[in-house]
C-alpha cells in the first residue's frame, strides 16, 4: 500500500517562508527575492511564487515591481486591532466553557499550567506554543467550530509577537503564573473571575507589543538555528 502523496511543492513553500518569517529568519522589513528564495529552498520559481502570492493575500509579505518581495513591517495598530478581536472570541469562549458539563477538553492543560515550579519549561519557543494551544484549548472546548477558526487566523497573526514575548524570562513566569489563575477559575465555573483575569493577561501581552523594537528582532534571529536547505 503506497504512502500518502507528498504535498504541492507551492504549499511546501509556504510552509517554509511563513517559518522562516516567524522563526526570526526573515525579520520584518527584510527584502528577498524569488529566486534567492528558490535557491535556498532547491526548487524552482513557480512554487515560491504561488507561495509568495498566497502569503501576500493573507498580509505576511509585500511586493514592489522593481524591488522583489519584502516582509511586511510590523503594524502595530494591526496588531492591537488583532489583540481586542481575540479578546471578544476568547471571553465568549469562556462564557460558554463555564456552562458546560463535563469539561474533559481542560484536563491536558492541568498538566502544563497547573504543575509546580519546577516543572516549568523555560524554552522561549516551547512556551510560545504552548502559550498558543492554551487559548486555543479554552475556546475549542467552546464547542463551536466557527469560533475556533477565526481564533486561529487570529493566533496565527499575533504568532511572532508572541515568539517575541516569551524571549524574556519574566514574561514567561508570568505566562504561567496567569494561566493558572484564569485555569483555576474556569474549572470552578467562575466565568466573572475568569474574564477579569482574561482581560488583564491580554492587556499585558498587548502592551508588550509597543515595547518591540528592531534590537529585539535581530536578538531574536541570531537565537534561532540555521535553516535547512533541501538538496536538488
């Protein structure tokens, strides 16, 4: 019996340029072109621009006619705008988790959030994404499928603030000193409480955002490994 079908070389590409856009590689601002990319990546111009094209629609990258593609730059009012949307997806969310009997979907994260200190990942990268599946869980265990897919188009555009965010060792203590809490409250039912602390984790996180700066981002790209190439 034959293994599944490789994936379209276009969406492998795609795959590797949004990495390489949230792993640091290509910071914002950066300016590339196809066929550097085509190079790096070892295959042709057709896939990485039919890449190129899907991630322009979806607001990751720029092109200009004469100067190539370029990342776009970070759009700090995108990303407050992105920031109050959650916010509104997530609080519903919980509303709708509190009411609900059982809660099986809540007991992976008693694991990671409710484990004692010295169990706490520090890995900035690892705590990014499980920061990440966090909120997602809360709102999947919601039930409703429609809201779940709009708060991963959300988490997917905040992705590399929250990349960003986890850099700093205080931030993660406070990641899951506050996931805990707003655990604990869900589990008790305590949509109130809940959502005050909801509300306050995301505004930290959200004011965390205007302390980007440049220095930051290149900080962040010399911590990441080297990307792989594949061969011809």
């Amino acid at each position: 019996m034959s293994g599944a079908a490789a994936p379209p070389r276009g969406h492998v590409a795609y795959e590797r340029i949004k990495g390489d856009i949230f792993d640091f590689r290509l910071l914002p601002g950066d300016r590339f072109s196809e066929p550097e990319i085509a190079e790096r990546f070892g295959m042709s111009r057709t896939p990485v621009r039919e890449a190129l094209l899907r991630l322009e629609r979806e607001g990751y990258v720029t092109v200009e006619q004469r100067s190539g593609w370029q990342v776009r730059p970070l759009d700090f009012k995108a990303f407050d705008e992105f920031y109050d949307v959650r916010l509104i997806l997530e609080s519903a969310a919980i509303r709708r988790v509190c009411e609900l009997d059982p809660q099986e979907p809540l007991t992976a994260l008693r694991e990671t959030w409710l484990a004692p200190r010295g169990q706490w990942i520090s890995d900035p990268r690892a705590v990014s994404e499980l920061d990440e599946a966090f909120h997602a869980t809360l709102v999947a265990a919601a039930g409703n499928r429609q809201l779940s897919r709009m708060h991963g188009e959300i988490a997917e555009h905040i992705r590399i603030i929250r990349r960003l965010d986890c850099l700093h060792p205080e931030r993660i203590r406070s990641t899951y000193q506050e996931h805990a809490q707003i655990l604990r409250h869900v589990l008790r039912r305590q949509a109130d409480s809940a959502l005050l602390l909801l509300r306050s984790h995301i505004a930290a996180s959200k004011a965390e955002v205007r302390k980007i700066t440049l220095h930051m981002l290149y900080e962040a790209r010399h911590e990441q490994p080297a990307p792989i190439t594949e061969a011809r």
